[in-house]
C-alpha cells in the first residue's frame, strides 16, 4: 500500500497489479472529489458572504459602511449592510460532477430579528444539479448523445437518478435566443467575414389541436426546412477562423438575410472596426441586403458556387458516352477553374476573355453563367492589393470562396442528420447553440 498525501489528505493506493491499481487510484481520486470539493464551494459561499457584508468574521458591524440594493431584510425591509449579520449554517443536499455532497450554506439575518434572503453566485436558489454536471449534459447532447445514453452514464457515475425531464430542461435552456453575435470594437473585427447558410428541418405548430388514440389533446405540428444563417470571420495574415455569429431565420430571402446583416452591423463587423471583404455564394436575397447594409464593404462572390452553376449548365455532346461526358465536364470546370488561379486581376480577366472567346459556341448556356456577375468573383484581387500596401500578405484562397464556411458546418450537418427532425425551434436552437461555442472558442 502506497501513501500519497495531497494536502493534509492522504490517499491509500494499493500496489497489486495494473489493473486493481488504477482501478484503487480511481477510487481514491472520487473519493477525495467527494471529500474537497464540497468544502470548496462551502469556502467560496463564505467569501461571497463577506464581501458582501464588508467585513469578515467577530468584525464589529460599525466598520462597515453603504448600503446594498436588491438586498433586504424580509421583516423591516433594511437595505443597510451594517444591519445584517451571520446566523450559523443550513445543510442542502447538491450533485456535483463526483456524486451527491452535502453543502453548509451560510444564512443571514437582520438585527431586527428578520431573515435576508441573500442570492449566491455559486449556488442558485433550489439548484440541484451544479454547473459543472450542467455543462456535461449540454456538451454531451451537443455531441449527439441522446437524453436516455446521457442519463445511464451520469445514473451510473453518480450513484444517483437524473430524470429525463431535468436533462431536457437543462439542453432547453440553451435555445432560448434565435441566434448569437460577438461584439466587435475598433481594429479587433475580423478583416474578412464568410456567410452562408445551412437548412435543418424543423416541426411547427398549426395553431390547430386533434385528439390521439389515448383521449389526449395534442397540437398538430408541420415538418419545415428553415435556414441556419451563419458568418465565419477570418484573419487572413494567420488563416485563424473563427465562428463570429449564427441565427435562426424564416428563409434565405431578401428581409432574412437583411435581419442577419443589420445584427452583424450592430455587432461591430464595421468598416471602421477593421471589416475590409465579405463573401457570400451570390443569392439573389443575400445580393439586396447586402446593398441595402453592407454596400461599402467590397463583395467577393464564392468562386466555388460559380463553378457549381457552371458544371450545373455544360451540355456535353450527344455522342459522347457516360463516362466520356463526365471527363469532358472535368476538363471544362478545370480551364475555367484556371481564371481565378492568375497572379492578377488583368492576367485573370486576360484569361477570362479567351476562356469565353474558345468556349461561346459550343457551351453557350456555361458561358452565360460564366459571364454573370463576373466582376464579384475578381474582387479579392483589389482587397490583395490594399493588404499588400500596407505590407500584408493576403492568400487568395483564403478569400476568393466561402468552402472553409461549408467544411465548418459538416458538424453541424452530421448533428442535424442524427435528429432527422427536430420537433420544436427551440430544441434546434439549442443544439445549434451547443456545437457552435466549440467554434466561437476556435
């Protein structure tokens, strides 16, 4: 038996074998969870306490002065600090990531006899279940765990019973807003913001109510696809992306899109906070917000999607045989591809003339699309240029497309699918939530 002291606490760890050793250590360490981190939260309630009442224990209450708001004696309703004094401890029973401790939680009263109800920041009023287990249920869930799986590992590791309602409760709790914008000041917004969107199906009620099998009123519910709107800013001097706002909206039309672009104004993605580009895939409700909002802010439109409506319009010939078609679209999205690969911008539109010159009367439709907005597709070598003035090195990768935008929401997308559909708009803006703060936090 090895003796290992941590504190004035010794842990006992026995010796035989790999296996009863870990398994022993293991014990030991939930044991000494169970044993110091009650009395830590107890520590951090009593500071709480005394930071509040000024003074800390056996301190004459003369030397206190000021008053507190929003706290206040239930009898004569006094505000006045130098009032209130300690009166001992209750005991409350809390589960904590280690199991079911018991908590001394500190109690106040008035000199007048009255009780003061003072509200902690380290346990909320009848809070069972501590932040520590609440943030372990919404990072589980957020990685498509359901509610039952959830529930058997925490009935398991804490030798206690979580119900199936206080899981959904606690996941619920984070679907409370439609969306989520970081504030931005001057010289900290991201030089170059990506959006894009991504469609979830979701149920909503009707309005109308049908009865089941079982007598029961239930409300009628319509499956719904609804777009995720979501903007990825980008540092192109050091390629670090990051998830800068997401919201809920009724579809990618002109007003919804408008609505997400005025949050991220109002945010702080400004041209004055440092906002130099803005990518998109060319929408026609994202082209009227963004002139309607954004319009000092040069556009780049997303090379990828362009080629996407170029392979969606080539012909191939008749003759040609299946595989034979494929490799000519290949080759086509290939040459055409090699526009935007050019140093430059004359270089590029060099290469775009003759591209159109070889290729109008064979592809016309391709080339129609080609030529549609082709100026927003070269806009990233103007904003290059800019960067380079000021002896920055831009990538035009980094700028020219929104694909890093659809890479981030494969997540997302493998979190949709498990759910298949999701049976309120807040249990979506939940999950959404969830996965995104591990991309906030990029």
């Amino acid at each position: 038996m090895t003796i290992v002291t941590i504190g004035k606490l010794p842990l006992q760890v026995p010796e035989n074998g790999a296996l009863n050793f870990v398994a022993g250590l293991s014990e030991q360490i939930r044991a000494s969870g169970l044993y110091l981190a009650p009395r830590m939260i107890e520590e951090s309630l009593e500071t709480e306490v005394e930071r509040f009442l000024g003074r800390g224990k056996y301190v004459r209450r003369r030397r206190s002065k000021g008053k507190e708001t929003g706290v206040y004696c239930s009898k004569c309703r006094s505000h006045q600090r130098r009032d209130f004094r300690r009166n001992g401890h209750y005991e409350r029973q809390l589960v904590i990531g280690w199991g079911r401790v018991s908590i001394n939680v500190p109690q106040l009263e008035c000199r007048c006899g009255g009780n003061v109800r003072f509200r902690y920041r380290t346990i909320r009023p009848r809070q069972r279940i501590w932040d520590d287990v609440e943030m372990e249920i919404q990072l589980e869930y957020g990685r498509g765990l359901s509610y039952r799986q959830i529930k058997a590992d925490l009935d398991q590791r804490l030798c206690s019973s979580v119900g199936l309602g206080t899981l959904n409760r606690r996941v619920l709790a984070l679907g409370q807003v439609e969306g989520s914008f970081m504030r931005w000041e001057k010289g900290e917004a991201p030089p170059l913001v990506r959006v894009d969107g991504i469609w979830v199906t979701v149920m909503f009620t009707t309005g109308e109510t049908q009865t089941d099998q079982a007598g029961r009123k239930r409300l009628v519910k319509r499956a719904k696809k609804v777009p995720i709107l979501a903007a990825q800013g980008v540092w192109p001097t050091t390629g670090r992306t990051q998830l800068v706002a997401w919201m809920r909206a009724k579809g990618e039309d002109a007003n919804s899109w408008q609505q997400f672009l005025e949050a991220l104004y109002e945010a702080g993605l400004t041209p004055e906070n440092g906002l130099a580009l803005l990518a998109a895939d060319g929408g026609k409700g994202f082209r009227t917000a963004y002139e309607n909002v954004y319009w000092r802010v040069p556009l780049q439109r997303c090379v990828f999607h362009k080629l996407r409506n170029i392979a969606r319009d080539i012909q191939p010939p008749a003759s040609l045989d299946r595989p034979a078609a494929h490799q000519y679209c290949t080759e086509f999205l290939r040459s055409a591809a090699q526009i935007w690969q050019a140093e430059e911008e004359i270089e590029a539109r060099q290469r775009f003339t003759a591209f159109c010159d070889m290729w109008r009367a064979h592809q016309p439709k391709a080339i129609r699309t080609l030529e549609r907005d082709f100026d927003d597709t070269v806009t990233f070598y103007a904003v290059q240029e800019q960067a380079a003035l000021r002896n920055e090195r831009w990538p035009a990768y980094l700028l020219r497309t929104t694909s890093p935008t659809e890479r981030m929401f494969r997540e997302f997308r493998q979190r949709y699918r498990r759910a298949i559909s999701f049976h309120s708009p807040t249990g979506l803006q939940a999950t959404t939530a969830q996965i995104a703060t591990r991309f906030f936090l990029n």
